[in-house]
C-alpha cells in the first residue's frame, strides 16, 4: 500500500506499490493525451510557436472542458478569442506537466523538491478532474457520496472502481499538498 508524502531533509519523499505506480503512470499517459494539442500538418510555425491556435473551439469532451474551462463566463465569442489566444500553450503546458510526473513517480522512495511536488500535485488534480466529471461530481454532496466508498474488494462495477481510484488520488495528492506546505514552512 502506498506511504503518503511525507517531508524530510531530503526533501519530500512518498512510496507507491508497483501496481499504484502502474495505475497512476496510465492515468498521467490518458489525461496527457487528451490534453496535447492538435497540430495540424499545415500549421503556420510562428502561431506555433507563441502559443496562438486560430482553430481553437471549445472541446467536445466535457473532462477536457473541465480542465480547459472558457475563461469568460457568459460571453462565448470573448472566450473562444482568449481559447484561441492561450489555449495552446496551456494544453502543452499541461500535458508536459502530467508527462514529467509521469517520470517522478518511477522511483522508488519519490523524493521531490518543492517544485517537483508542485508539479506532480497538479498533474493528480488533472487526473482527478478528469474522474470527477467521469463520475458526475458537481456538487459537495456527490464527492461525499463517493468517499464512503473504500472497499477495493466491493468494487464490482466502472463506476465504483473510478470512485475508489478518485479516493485514492483525493489522499496520495493532500498528503503531497500537507508535506509540501511543512516543506515550505522550514
């Protein structure tokens, strides 16, 4: 079973089964896929490169939504311009955030620097935003319906088995989030 994070001299070290590593590897791997951009063969280079995407739209998937919310609520054209403008760089800057934990988690104790930690911490919300929205967490209420369910082995169905791995992220990530903020305080 895993060992929360925990921060030490070393900086801020946790420990992962191999199946939890392997699991947790996948979902790093998903949420990056699902996330880089689209570069079309066509595309102009100088776009590209400051992170402007003329064809942006707003995703179809609503996990993708959720983790690329429209940045002007209520003005649809005002955020499809900003989508178009930023949404590029922070797709890349998300999926090469998730690749990078993606690596930090193949050790074994992972031992982090802040920045490290601040890094694989976002990389576990994406993942967990992405099952919140697999499960239909909108509400206080839902997530608390969730959290009763603990048991590995009354997980006979999607839905049950997503909760339990969601659980499993809500813990490993505020473990992270408890060492990082002692780290901080030395």
């Amino acid at each position: 079973m895993a060992h929360g994070f925990k921060s030490t001299r070393r900086g801020i070290t946790g420990s992962l089964e191999d199946a939890e590593r392997e699991l947790l590897g996948k979902l790093f791997h998903d949420v990056a896929s699902m996330v880089e951009p689209e570069t079309a063969p066509d595309a102009d280079p100088l776009a590209a490169l400051v992170g402007i995407d003329p064809d942006a739209s707003v995703p179809e998937d609503t996990a993708v939504r959720r983790l690329l919310p429209d940045a002007v609520d209520g003005d649809d054209d005002a955020s499809l311009e900003f989508r178009r403008l930023t949404e590029r760089g922070l797709r890349e800057q998300k999926s090469a955030g998730l690749r990078a934990a993606q690596l930090m988690i193949e050790s074994d104790p992972i031992q982090l620097d802040p920045e490290q930690a601040t890094i694989l911490s976002k990389a576990i919300n994406d993942v967990r935003l992405v099952l919140a929205d697999r499960l239909n967490i909108v509400t206080d209420e839902d997530a608390t319906r969730l959290h009763g369910i603990t048991d590995w082995a009354e997980a006979t169905d999607l839905e049950s088995y997503l909760a339990l791995v969601y659980n499993f992220l809500t813990w490993l990530q505020d473990t992270l989030m408890q060492a990082l903020l002692r780290a901080l305080d030395r």
